[in-house]
C-alpha cells in the first residue's frame, strides 16, 4: 500500500478552477479506479489557498493508472492555478495495517 500526502498553494484568485479540477479527480479517482483506495482534499483552517490531498492507492502500479486516467488530465490541465511547485511525501500506512481495513472504505461504484 502506497499512502501520499500532497501539499499545494492556490492563487487566491484561480481557487475556484482549481477546486473544480481536483474535485473531478479526486472523485473520479475513488469512483473508476480499482486501486485508489482513497483520495481526500483538504483546506488549511490558516491559509485558504492551501491543499492537502490524502491519498492511497493499492501499490505503484495503481498510481501509475491514476496518473494516466482522463480526471488526472483535468487536473493536470489545472496546474497554472497552482502558486508555486506542490509538495509530496510519500508514507507507508502503518495503523491500520490491515489492507481489509482500507479496502472496506472505498466508495461505492
């Protein structure tokens, strides 16, 4: 299992395009691909413009689907909207350790 937390600025006045563009990925991530397990976006309660995304997928090749999926390239399509490079770090889910326990969470299709 793959767990990823990515970190982006916004500019202020692009926040709206943005929020469309990883709306449809996020969403569309949990609901085509069999191997994110999940992927939540989250606003900073300090700073409006700035995003975490908490995602996990099933392994490496899940991700590599991810990123070749049609939302992907509607957020992808989105990046000018971006203030500045994002901010990945990758982590190995340590509790709940149990892949039933991630896989039991996933949105229904």
């Amino acid at each position: 299992m793959l767990a990823m937390w990515v970190k982006v600025r916004v500019k202020a006045e692009e926040r709206e395009r943005f929020l469309q563009a990883i709306e449809a990925d996020a969403i569309g991530s949990e609901r085509d691909e069999a191997g994110c397990i999940r992927f939540n976006v989250l606003r900073d309660q300090q700073d409006p413009n700035v995003y975490y995304f908490f995602e996990i997928y099933r392994d490496e090749a899940a991700l590599e689907a991810h990123r070749a999926a049609p939302h992907y390239a509607v957020w992808r399509a989105a990046a000018d909207t971006l203030d500045g490079p994002t901010q990945a770090i990758r982590c190995d889910p340590v509790f709940p350790a149990a892949a039933e326990y991630w896989e039991k969470r996933r949105s229904p299709r």
